[in-house]
C-alpha cells in the first residue's frame, strides 16, 4: 500500500494487473484501474456483526451470537472480495456484492460527465466517489474508492483520446 498518494510505474502495473473478478475484458482491451470498493461501504453490516459478537458474548447466547457475528463478518469479507471497479482503454465497469449482485458498465465515449467527491466520512478514510453519468441521465456511483482522484483522471485522459480521434 502506497501512503503518499504517489505510485511508481510498477506499482500501478501490479495493482492494474489483479484478477478483475468477473469481470470479462473484450479482445485488446487493457485495464486501466482496477479497485476494490473500501471496507466502508460495508459500514453498516460490519456494526452489525459486531452487535451479534458483543451481545453474544455478554449473553446467555454465545454460540448463537458468534455464530451470527461470525456469518454477518463473513458475508462482507466475501462481498468485498467479489466487488471491483474497473476502467478500461474502453469502458467504465461496477460489480458489487454477492447476494444483491449489481454490475453496470458504460463505454468510455457514452460518459458525457464525472463527478468526483468526499463526504466526511470518507475524507476521514481518505476515499471518495466517483460518479459517472450519461447523456441518457444514466448513472453509475463508485462509492469508497480508494485513489479516487486517480480514477476521474485516468477517465478524463482516455475520453481526451475518445475526441482527438
């Protein structure tokens, strides 16, 4: 992990060169960013299982508590394993979650605006969101992305190419 916010050459070429998880790449296509949504976009299903841990722990229900707190845990390790962002020399691309599984994709030259952000919660986490939208009003939200700054850019630079021909 890089904590500077600066990535050598190498380092981008390890992180970009991840298994993207389902999602399946055109032939010639190259992947440009390839994230994991961060754990806070699990924020409210990591409370609960700590909820079950806790109270199981200082209950009669302890197997039941850990049992739950364990399930709840495990579900979003699992989750965040198979959720990943990718932009390609072609496309913007989502897939996230497992049980309430989500995957859009835009062409690069359909996004006609991106917006990037940080609400307080994530600049305390140093992530942010990436939206993309459409001329159709079409939206995708990249929601705890790690580097966000990094992923418009890479977007803008790729649209750039899409217009000069």
């Amino acid at each position: 992990i890089v904590m500077s916010g600066e990535t050598s050459p190498a380092q981008k070429t390890a992180q970009h060169e991840a298994a993207t998880d389902g999602i399946d790449l055109m032939q010639g296509e190259s992947v440009l960013e390839n994230r994991r949504p961060s754990w806070a976009v699990w924020w409210k299903q990591i409370t609960a299982a700590f909820v079950f841990l806790l109270g199981g722990l200082s209950g009669d229900a302890v197997a039941g508590g850990l049992l739950i707190g364990g399930g709840v845990f495990g579900y979003v390790v699992f989750s965040r394993m198979q959720s990943r962002y990718v932009v390609t020399d072609e496309r913007v691309k989502a897939k996230v979650g497992i049980l309430n599984k989500v995957s859009r994709e835009y062409r690069i030259k359909d996004v006609q605006s991106l917006t990037e952000g940080q609400s307080i919660f994530e600049r305390i986490l140093g992530h942010g969101t990436v939206t993309f939208r459409t001329s159709s009003n079409d939206e995708i939200s990249w929601h705890g992305v790690p580097e966000y700054k990094d992923v418009a850019k890479t977007v803008r630079r790729i649209q750039r190419k899409y217009e000069q021909g």
